[in-house]
C-alpha cells in the first residue's frame, strides 16, 4: 500500500481549522477583523483618512472621525454602512453605527 495516499478518515487542514475558529467562537472576531481591514476599500480613502478608530462590539460598529462634516455625511448613509458590511461579511456583522 502506498503511504502517500491520503486514507478517509483524514480531515483537510481547512475544515479542521474552521472547526476550531467556531469552537473557541473566533470565527466572529475574524470577520470582525476582515472588515475592519477593508474598511478603505468599501467606503474610500477619503473616508478612510478620515477614519482614527474602528471596534466592532455586539454588532455595534463604533467609529472615531477626525471631522465633524465628514461624521455628519456618514451619519446619513448609516443604512449604506450596515448593508456593505454585512454584504462584505457575508452575514449580519453588524446592526448598527456609532460616531464618536
């Protein structure tokens, strides 16, 4: 018999890596993190410039802006936030957006 062969009951190290994000519940964080990454992407580099602090808590999006007028034109487009985010996650990350 050739060793090399994978046998059946070997698990990709894939699977067995998303069984324990989900086990130790990190799979949320992760997304958490994905988002947080691409936040330049999905709204600018306008935004993004803008942008000094992003936490994502208890689906809460908190974000600290630089600008007042920047804060107001985002506060507005709450709705757009929570949809491309969520579309981007891939599930409801997010329910809400905060400005600080």
């Amino acid at each position: 018999m050739d060793e090399r062969k994978r046998s059946s009951n070997e698990t990709p190290l894939k699977d067995v890596i998303e069984k324990l994000m989900k086990a130790y519940r990190l799979d949320g964080k992760m997304k958490e993190l994905d988002i947080i990454d691409a936040w330049p992407e999905m709204m600018g580099i306008a935004v993004s410039n803008r942008t000094k602090n992003i936490t994502i808590k208890n689906k809460t999006l908190f974000l600290t802006m630089d600008s007042a007028v920047m804060r107001d034109e985002l506060l507005h487009g709450k709705q757009i936030i929570i949809q491309r985010i969520n579309e981007k996650a891939g599930c409801e990350l997010i329910n809400d957006v905060w400005f600080g």
